[in-house]
C-alpha cells in the first residue's frame, strides 16, 4: 500500500490522491489561454490603462500571465482569470516569481490611503508613491501592528533573507527582523 502525502501547492494543500492538474502545454510558443484574450477583451472598456499586450505568455507551474502595457491578466485553473491593474504592482509581481513566487491574485487590486493592495495567496502586494510595490508576507507580524496605519506605514523593500533562517523586512517608519534566539522571534525597530 503506498503513503498518501499531501502536498503544498501555492499555499494551498493538495491531497495525495487528488487527480492530477495539467501542466501548461510544452508546445504552448507563447499563445495566450483563451480565457486571458476573453478577458481583456471584456475589461478592454472598463480599464484601458492595461493598453496593448507588452509581452508573450510567460508560463509559470501555477499558471501564465499575459503582461500589457499597465498591469497584467493572470490565468489559474484554480482561480480562473485575475487582473492586476498597475504596472507597479506587475513588475513586483513578476519581480517575485510570478505565480510560482508569491502565487495567484486572491483579490483585484484595491486603493487604500496613500497606496493599494491586492492580495495573493502568499501574502499582499502593497504600492506606495514613495515605496513602491513590495510583498508583505503573511507570516510577518506587521498586521497586527496596524499595517499601512500602523506607525511602521507601507514597505519599502520585500523581505530579505540574511542567512541562517532570519530575515529583515524595511518599511517607512522602521523594520521587522527576526531573532529566532531571542525570546521573541519578532522584533521591531522604529525610526527616530
């Protein structure tokens, strides 16, 4: 008999005996799903920042993505068709590895005071005028320091690893790092 082991796809849990999901095809040469052209063209009206197509189909283990001129269109077969409506946020977004990086949009892109957030299901992208766009992972404490109103305000770096399983993540009014030999693992550094 053997051991069915789950496994973690994109922070979601596939069962071991789940039916197997289709790869992207391998003679694929760059053409769009049918469902990125069928969205564009029905949001082609509503959002013409997105513009003309910038790019090919860039295929990614957990989806493609069609980038334009100000945003993208990613394509799941979990989640279907997102848009991510920014070229701040794109650039970040495949800055980070895509679907195969930070994962699939989980929401649109939301305006929020003084910058967006559209959310994936690794964590948040967040753009800011004088940050730009970066990701906030979910396991970093900052939410609970009250986010982007909170005294630490927007990101301005993504998280950075420093080695032996600690990392540092910079936003406006100061920085999160870890100290897994502290008897906190979190700790918070404001600015003056």
């Amino acid at each position: 008999m053997a051991l069915a082991v789950p496994i973690l796809l994109g922070g979601f849990a596939i069962p071991a005996d789940a039916a197997v999901l289709p790869a992207p095809p391998s003679s694929a040469n760059g053409k769009t799903p049918s469902q990125i052209d069928k969205t564009f063209a029905s949001v082609r009206a509503k959002h013409p920042f997105l513009g003309a197509a910038s790019g090919s189909v860039i295929w990614y283990s957990m989806g493609a993505v069609k980038t334009y001129k100000g945003g993208a269109i990613v394509w799941s077969i979990w989640f279907g068709t997102k848009i991510i409506t920014s070229a701040g946020m794109r650039d970040a977004y495949l800055r980070l590895g895509g679907p195969d990086g930070i994962g699939l949009p989980t929401s649109a892109e939301t305006k929020l005071k003084g910058g967006t957030i559209q959310s994936f299901t690794i964590g948040d992208l967040y753009w800011s005028p004088k940050g730009g766009a970066h990701m906030v992972a979910s396991e970093i404490p900052w939410k609970g320091l009250g986010g982007v109103k909170g005294r630490l305000g927007y990101p301005t770096s993504d998280k950075i690893n420093n080695g032996a399983n600690r990392w540092f993540q910079k936003f406006e009014g100061g920085m999160i790092y870890t100290d897994w030999f502290a008897r906190s693992p979190y700790k918070i550094v404001y600015k003056k």
